[in-house]
C-alpha cells in the first residue's frame, strides 16, 4: 500500500485486508480509460469504481434506516423516508466527503482533473459511497456501520423532518392541491470557472416564479423551490391562519 493510500486508511479508520479495494474505490473511470489503453472494457469496468458506488448505496441505505429508527422511533414512516432522503443525498453526501478531503484522495483523468473533478459533488458523492461499500467488501456490515455512524454522526444528530423537507416535492404538493399544473425548472445564469460554478435556476409555474442559487443545478432547483414554497404558502393560509401567524 502507498504512503497515500495509507494515509486514507487512517482516516477512514479500518484496516483493509484487501487494500486493492480501498484503491478501486478510488479510482474514476476517467482515469482507468487513460491509464489502461487498449484493456477491455471489462478490464477497465474492474479497475474503477462504478459498480462500487451500486454497492455502497445499498449499504448506506440500510445502515442510515437503521440509525433513523433507532433514534427516532415514535416517527411515521414518511417522516423517516424525508429523514432518509436528506441524508443519502448528493449534497450531504458530497459534503462529508469534502469534510473528509477525499477528493484529494481520487485518482481521474487528466480531462476531470482540468474541469475541477477533485470538487464537482456528484463525483465526491459517488466516490464516498464506494469508500463505503470497499469498508464493507473487507469488514462486513458491523465495520461499514461503524464507519458511516462517525462520518455521518453530526447530520445524524441535526436530522428532524422539518430541517430534511424536500421542497421540490412540497412546491408540487402546493401546486396541484390549488389544481396547477407542476413546475419547470431552467437554469438561467451560470457563473463562476469550471471548478466553481454557480448555478442560477428560475421556477416557474401558472402564477408566479422564484430563483435560487447553488454549486449545482439540483441544489439551485431545490433553493428556487424553497423560494417558491415560502411565496405560495401564505396564499394557501386561511385569512384565520395568517392573524394568527402575525
């Protein structure tokens, strides 16, 4: 193993017994096509970590059900669903691995490295979800469960239904409880180099519109969203509603 690879070792705090698994998982398929010319493709498949990410998934799912019910038992299904959703998100996914610096730790090609690869969110996301499933590839399910109970410890302790609402869902939701039809989402602005771009999307829907900004269309989408929830809700109050708010 690599002084680096070590290092990601440590940080990850297992002991691989296979540390050709913690390498794959690692390794964007950007950088498996440049640096294995002329393999198969099933060779190149078997050297990145595509197939990881299907794997890790799979095991954050389960571990993060287990910790929400665990933690909030007296909660409805759909409020764990909510729950669940935000946390196995590619925001909050590509957030912990930020915090993790795993991006330091991917090998890709030298085309992703150009356009800021080591930061763009889904490729964190899908990189942290393969750390995840080589964890669990070697140790078994208890050493995956110790290893996503402590990276993911924090939003775990913040996670309530009400700071997990998908507004996107709730805009829609709002939209065809007043019989309109659901809205559209287009980006208007992009700002920022390549390796920071700033997102700016634009809501619309039959009376009205709303933006919102973020590193990536889908979280700008979800802040325009938001916007558009915090506009039509006090349309949807009842006048009682509303003297009572104030």
């Amino acid at each position: 193993m690599n002084a680096k690879l070590a290092t990601l070792e440590n940080l990850i705090g297992h002991r691989f017994a296979d540390a050709d698994l913690l390498q794959r998982a690692v390794t964007h398929r950007s950088w498996a096509y440049e640096n294995l010319p002329g393999e198969t493709e099933e060779k190149i498949r078997g050297a990145e970590n595509e197939s990881m990410e299907f794997v890790g998934d799979s095991v954050l799912g389960l571990v993060i059900a287990e910790k929400l019910y665990q933690s909030h038992p007296k909660s409805s299904e759909g409020d764990l669903t909510l729950m669940k959703h935000h946390l196995v998100s590619t925001a909050t996914l590509a957030t912990i691995a930020d915090e993790l610096n795993l991006g330091d730790y991917v090998r890709v090609g030298r085309g992703e490295e150009k356009t800021g690869g080591r930061k763009k969110q889904a490729l964190l996301a899908n990189t942290l979800e393969a750390v995840i499933a080589a964890v669990f590839l070697d140790g078994g399910y208890m050493a995956a469960r110790v290893f996503i109970g402590r990276i993911f410890a924090d939003e775990l302790r913040r996670a309530t239904p009400k700071n997990s609402i998908d507004y996107k869902t709730l805009l829609q939701e709002l939209l065809q409880a007043d019989k309109q039809s659901a809205p559209t989402y287009v980006v208007v602005k992009t700002d920022g180099p390549p390796h920071a771009r700033v997102f700016s999307v634009e809501a619309t829907w039959a009376t009205g519109k709303a933006r919102g900004q973020g590193n990536s269309i889908k979280l700008a989408e979800m802040m325009a969203a938001e916007e558009a929830v915090s506009i039509l809700k006090p349309q949807n109050e009842r006048p009682a509603q509303r003297a009572e708010r104030n």
